[in-house]
C-alpha cells in the first residue's frame, strides 16, 4: 500500500505536548488512571482531525473549530468532557456505527491477529420474529478448543447460560463476559424449543484461531469444486492460506466455492491478496478505491502477485466464484465481493451481509500516531475509520448490505456438517455449478423468518473491522 500523503496538517498548532515518564512502575495496574486525562484527549482529537474519514460531518472536527487556534478554548473544549472514552464517541458522525476505542492496546493487537480468551464456540443467537423465542446454535468449534474437549459440535442448541434462561431482553454481555460458565442445551424441532437436563461447562484460554476453518476438493458429477469455509481475514495465515490454493491448483479445480458465512472482516491487505489467489488475471490492474478524508488523496490497491512475505501467490484464473454469505458477512469480506464484481461472475449465495464498507486503522498516541514510539503513560488507543472503500467503477456507500443473487438460509433444526454435499449452503452453490445436482434433504420449507440478534465474536475488539495492517502503514 501507498504511504499516506499529509497534505494538510491539523489546523491547531498549539496543541499539547506529552511527557514521556522513563521510570513506569510496571505494578501500576491504574495506569490510564493516573494519566494527565486531558493529554489522551489531546492526541484522540489530533488524530481524528487528521484522519477521520467522516470529518466533515463532525463539527468538533473542524479546522477552524477554534477561533484564532486560541489554546484556551482547545483545552476548554477538552476539559468539557472527562472520560476519553466518551470524548471520542462525541466526536463521530451520526452515520458511523464502527468506530472505537481501546483502553488496552495489546489486547486489540491481539484480537486482530485472532489471539483471545476464548472457550473456541462459534455461535450466533437468534430469535425468531414476533415470538419470544430465543435460543443460541454452534456453528463451528475450534479444534483443540476447552469447547471441541466437552464434545461441542455444529449444531448444538442452547438456550441458558448458567440458568438463566433467554428471553428477547437478555443482556449476553453480562451472561458471555465470565471465563467461565455453563451452558444449558434445548432441543429444537418443528420450530419448538425445549430445555435438555443438561449442561456444559466451559472455560476461555487464550486461544489463536486460524481462519482456515475448512478446506476440500469435492467431486460433484465429474468436475473438481474447491470448498474454502474461511472465517477472517488475518495476515499471519497469509501463507497458509496460499498454500491451499496451491493444492487446489493442483487439483485442477475448475470451481470455488467460498464460504464466507461467518466472516466479520480483517485485513484489507489480505482481502486483497485472497481475490488475487481466486484470479490471478488482473495484476496490474485496480483491485479497489481507498477514499479518504480531505485531508488526503484517494489511492487505488492494485492486485498484484506476492503476499506480505514475497511469496508468489497461487493464483487459479477463475472467472467465476461462488460465495457464501450470512448477515454476520461484513467489511473485507464485504469488500472481496465488491471488488471482484467488476471482474468475474461472482455469484451470492445466502443471504444480505451486514453493509460495512469502510476501514480502519489503529492510532496510538505517538509522534505519527503509529506503534513506534508510542507513550508510555498510558494504554489507550482508538480505531476509528479512517477511509471508505470502493471497486474500480467507483461502487461504495452500500449501508444496506450486499443482497444476494441466490436467497438460501440455514436450516437451524440440522446445520449439517459443513464442507458436505448436504449442507445446504454449499449444496445450493453445487447446484448452480452442477445443473441436476440433488437438491439437500435438509433444506427447511416454509421458513419462519429470524433475527441473528448476537454471535461469539460480538464483544471482541475486531469484530466487523476492515483494517489496514500496520506493516502496510508508513505515516
């Protein structure tokens, strides 16, 4: 990626000065506490004058918010507000659902590159519509995971969590956030949900999850179909994900089947390098549109041939691909088929994803808001978003999600096992490849529509983010 252009400075240029403290006393479990809190809300302000993509829309964000750049109206205007926290909140545009802050920086480091307490169950939590009805369902369970140790698979119903029982009011907040508790398991036919005599107990470890969830090459009437069920997009699996096209091109797969259905996002960097492993045929040529605040000019991603570590990319040259979608489908995964629409058949299969087309960045409070050199007085960070993405003829401000071209939903009274002919996701894309192709028996009639109303990844800092890795930022 191309290095930001500073082409206007922050009108303000008074603005505080930090104090770097070289004897932290590393016991000081307080330290945000104890930090100059008008400080923190020095360098939140700064850094969201400079690159909030949304400034215009925010009067506190203004270059000539204060009159004759005059210091005391700025540290007035700072002081009005005492927690950085909802500083920054009152800063962001009415328009802008993704933007935040952190008050622990290493754990979102952590989140972004799929390191978290965790207990390794993927779920989501519905309701069906205009009843009461609520009740979680397993999609996955990380291999090795305290979850997959207590036997947890796909498909699991539950519907309490240490006894108490889901209702339409639920705070899963104060329910989810222990390291440990215990969940009860319902059973759940013909739309009836009904509470087992059993629970499971669970407790979160830190846990790395590759994204690589499922990979196969699936002989459906004679032609080789790829299955990839990957489920963010994380740059320190780059290269094994790469090493799965690899396998696939030597397969000789002549279809992809991309399942994206729990994908909230990542890395745009890899989002990048993910289409250009499905083509192949574009080098050169513009992947996407980075559009910025006025502060910066728009830039072009290019596909190109290597992934972040110089490794060529396996490319298989396909001009169709067929992708897997879920309202929990967000950002990069958001922006995958946005690019590529312009360029091959991509084809839709699900239902409409979540509607995030915009990108962030982590800004630490240091000279030019990167990890170098960061201040030690405190732990807080923001990520706020930083610029909106569009394909290469100009397509963006999607609010409403990008419907699909094939409407599927799951059958939530059998899952299925995903990467099987059945599943009925994938069986409806083998389908579209394999006119004929049995339909699967596990496909639900007459759906009574529901609402995803949560998922295990909602309280993680890197849920439904599109960010641009900090390897790729040179500020």
């Amino acid at each position: 990626m191309k290095l930001f252009r500073f082409i206007v400075a922050s009108s303000l240029s008074l603005l505080l000065l930090y104090s770097c403290q070289d004897d932290r006393d590393d016991n000081i479990s307080n330290i945000n506490e104890l930090a100059n809190q008008e400080n923190i809300k020095d360098f939140i302000w700064k850094a969201m004058n400079l690159f909030y993509v949304y400034k215009s829309d925010s009067p506190d964000l203004a270059n000539d918010r204060f009159d004759n750049n005059n210091i005391t109206d700025y540290r007035n205007f700072l002081n009005k507000i005492d927690s950085p926290v909802d500083f920054f909140f009152s800063l962001l545009a009415d328009q802008d659902r993704f933007s935040f802050i952190v008050s622990d920086f290493v754990t979102l480091e952590q989140s972004l590159d799929g390191i978290s307490r965790s207990n390794g169950m993927a779920f989501g939590l519905i309701q069906y519509e205009g009843t009461n009805t609520v009740f979680g369902y397993i999609r996955y369970v990380v291999p090795g995971s305290p979850a997959d140790v207590a036997g947890l698979e796909r498909g699991v119903i539950f519907n309490r969590i240490d006894g108490n029982l889901f209702t339409p009011q639920t705070n899963f907040n104060l329910l989810l956030s222990p390291d440990s508790y215990t969940i009860g398991l319902a059973d759940l036919q013909d739309r009836v949900l009904t509470s087992r005599d059993e629970e499971v107990s669970l407790s979160k470890i830190q846990l790395t999850e590759n994204p690589i969830h499922e990979h196969k090459v699936l002989d459906v009437d004679g032609l080789k179909v790829g299955y990839l069920m990957y489920n963010n997009f994380r740059t320190p699996f780059n290269a094994e994900l790469n090493t799965v096209f690899s396998n696939f091109a030597s397969e000789g797969i002549t279809d992809l089947v991309l399942d994206l259905r729990y994908n909230s996002g990542g890395s745009i960097e890899t989002a990048k390098d993910l289409s250009s492993m499905i083509t192949g045929q574009f080098n050169g040529q513009i992947f996407a549109k980075q559009i910025f605040n006025e502060n910066f000019e728009e830039e072009n991603l290019i596909f190109d041939n290597e992934i972040s570590t110089g490794e060529t990319i396996n490319s298989l040259n396909l001009s169709r691909v067929y992708v897997l979608t879920t309202e929990s489908s967000a950002s990069a995964s958001e922006l995958l088929i946005n690019a590529l629409n312009p360029y091959i058949n991509v084809v839709q299969i699900g239902s409409t994803t979540e509607g995030k087309f915009e990108g962030s960045a982590t800004l630490y409070d240091s000279p030019d808001y990167s990890r170098r050199d960061v201040n030690l007085n405190h732990t807080y960070a923001i990520q706020p978003l930083i610029l909106k993405t569009a394909n290469k003829d100009g397509f963006t401000d999607f609010f409403d999600g990008l419907p699909p071209d094939i409407n599927q939903s799951e059958n939530f009274e059998n899952l299925g096992t995903l990467g099987n002919v059945q599943e009925v996701l994938l069986n409806r894309a083998l389908q579209e490849i394999s006119p004929g192709f049995a339909p699967s028996s596990w496909q639900e009639k007459n759906r009574i529509p529901v609402e995803i109303i949560g998922e295990n990844q909602m309280f993680e800092p890197s849920y439904q983010r599109m960010y641009i890795d900090s390897n790729s930022l040179s500020f």
